[in-house]
C-alpha cells in the first residue's frame, strides 16, 4: 500500500483532507470511505480497514466528512480525475453512512455499499427499499453513540442481497484495534464479492531484499516488505503513532526470537527428542551504565516430555541461534542512495537454514 495526502474543496468551500490509499499493483476498484466529523480518516480504525482493502487490489479515498457526507462524497468522487478508478464501492462510518446511502441510491456506477455504526432516521428506512444494491451492516451491540436497533431498522427495509454482522464487543469508533482489524477483514472479504476483476497474485521473482517505505498514514507507519509478505512498522498512540503494528526493536526482537525457535526445532529433529513446542519471548531495554548498552532478554519455554539434561541442552543451543549471534559480535551496516547504489546483494536464501544447521552441530 502506498499513500497519497491530497485536498478537494468540500461542498460549503472549506479545504477538506484527504487520503488516497493505493495498491501496489493497479487498483481494479475504488472504495470512498468518508468518516463523520470527529472521525478522521486518519483514524488508527480507517487505516487498518483501507489496509485491508488495498491488499485485495481496492483503492481507497477516505476523508471527513460534514454532516451526512453526501455533498463530500459528491465532491470527492469528482476530485480524483485520473490518480484511480472510478468510485464503484462506498464504505461510511458514523453519521456518513447515509451520505453513503443517498449517493449509491443515485448513482448506479456503485456496485455495493457498507455502513458501519450507521444510524437510521425515518426517512431513510422508505428510501433504502429501492437501494437495488448489495448492502453490508456492519454495527455493535455496544454502540454508546448510535444504539444498535438503528441497524436492525437498516436491515429490514433492505431489499436483498443483504448481510448483517455484529461488532461486539467493539465501541462506536472501533477503537480498539482488534475490533478495527475484525471490521477490516468482514468488509474487504464481502466487497470482494462484488468486485470484477480481482488482481492475480504475483507469481514473479520475490526480491530478497527488505523494503520498508512510509504510507503517509499517521506519523510514523511504514510498510515492510519481506519475500513477498507485507506488513506494517508503527509506534504505539502515546507516542504519536496509529498503533498499526510492531515497532523497529519489536521487529528486531521477533527475529531473535523466530531464530530461537527455528533452531531449536531443527536441533531436537536431528536428535529424535520429543519437543512438542518452543515459545520465546523477547525484550528489549537499554542500560547506560553498561558496554554494550542494548539488552535483549530472552525467556524460552519448551513443551514436551524432555528430561532435565535434554532441557539443558537446549537451552544452550538457544545462544548459537544465528540472530544471536549477529546481534552479540554486531554488525557492519553500508548506506548508499538509490541512485547511486552501492550495497551488495543479498546473501542467498538458503544461508539462514545453513547457520542454524552449523548451530546444532555438536562438538
């Protein structure tokens, strides 16, 4: 996913800003998800759904919205020109889900629409029976805002295909980020269903190399890409972060400890040993008064029936895992511009599983 700030002007005149959430490949669909006011689309909720989104080839234009949105929307579905798609999914959140469903009743290029925490005044319950359009509910039954008896009056005056599924525990804005990432994954797996066209997988060579590149979603949000996976870095929200992922030392921490496992396993395979499970959990801390300062504290739990000389073992093993080593004896780091590189390639791909091989190599 990569990230484009821009600005349209809202229907009363007001500069109105906006987020423009890309694909890496090209976007088959965009999705318009306006966000009531008080409800940015920067919000850590609207990032991780249009995340959501995007690995499933959508687009997404979110923004804030005045009121119920509609004359935004309006304005927004005109702003884009020639950077995406035309809007053919729209997704609103709060008070913005009836602009959402005014424009989709008007506008028969949207294919589906989604309403999250939407209320339902009565004159929308006679207007959304001639919607004619796939409709998803998403609400909680704790909503303290928008109490949840609005979205059971959505679904009845909904003509089918309609779908309802409940939030709970989640609060009104999805705060909570397991409640966010739920919504993220109901919404992007039921718009795929509507959506023609979806990107195939890329089946190219994977560059070894890690790519780490900002979104432009909140202050610090980096998207990673390693061997052909994604994932976001973050810091937490009291640090001005969205909270959207593991920060750098807690990335660095989970190598360490995927090595740890990685190597134990390999070594109690090659001795027979009735290792069920390795768990590994890491810190991180600094100590000032101390050479070298970073102190990286390592707790290992083995299951399985292993006596004591086993379990020792193992432990011992747990120092020659490679990222052990690497961050014991330090390492060398060349920085170069891209325009003139000069950082060598990387090592080969099977060189990881050949240091833990050297690792479990008794004397």
């Amino acid at each position: 996913m990569h990230t484009q700030p821009l600005t349209f002007t809202g229907a009363d005149g007001r500069e109105v800003s906006a987020w423009l959430d890309l694909p890496d490949g090209a976007a088959r669909a965009l999705a318009l998800f306006p966000n009531a006011m008080g409800e940015a689309g920067g919000s850590a909720s609207a990032v991780r759904i249009a995340r959501s989104l995007t690995l499933k080839g959508i687009g997404v234009l979110r923004f804030e919205a005045k009121g119920d949105g509609r004359d935004d929307i309006l304005a927004a579905m005109g702003c884009i020109g020639g950077r995406a798609p035309t809007a053919t999914l729209l997704v609103g959140h709060g008070e913005a889900a009836l602009g959402v469903l005014s424009v989709t009743a008007d506008h028969p290029e949207i294919a589906a629409v989604a309403t999250i925490a939407a209320p339902c005044p009565a004159p929308l319950e006679d207007r959304i029976g001639h919607l004619h359009r796939p409709l998803l509910i998403l609400h909680s039954p704790r909503d303290e805002v928008v109490p949840v008896e609005n979205a059971a009056r959505l679904f009845i005056a909904a003509r089918h295909p309609k779908s309802f599924l409940s939030l709970d525990p989640a609060d009104h804005r999805l705060t909570g980020r397991a409640d966010a990432d739920c919504a993220a994954e109901i919404l992007a797996a039921w718009l795929m269903r509507y959506m023609p066209g979806v990107p195939e997988d890329d089946t190219g060579p994977v560059d070894e190399h890690v790519i780490a590149r900002e979104t432009r979603a909140g202050k610090f949000q980096v998207e990673i890409l390693a061997a052909g996976h994604k994932l976001l870095a973050d810091e937490p929200v009291a640090v001005g972060g969205l909270g959207t992922g593991p920060g750098p030392y807690q990335l660095l921490g989970a190598a360490l400890g995927a090595c740890t496992a990685m190597t134990l396993r390999l070594y109690a395979t090659q001795k027979d040993w009735p290792l069920d499970r390795v768990t590994v959990r890491v810190g991180h801390t600094r100590e000032k008064d101390q050479v070298p300062p970073d102190l990286f504290s390592r707790e290992i739990t083995v299951e399985g029936p292993l006596d004591e000389a086993q379990t020792a073992r193992l432990i011992e093993i747990a120092d020659r895992c490679p990222v052990h080593r690497t961050l014991e004896a330090g390492s060398r780091v060349m920085t170069a511009l891209m325009d003139a590189p000069t950082v060598p390639a990387v090592e080969a791909a099977d060189q990881h599983e050949l240091d833990m091989q050297a690792a479990c190599v008794d004397p």
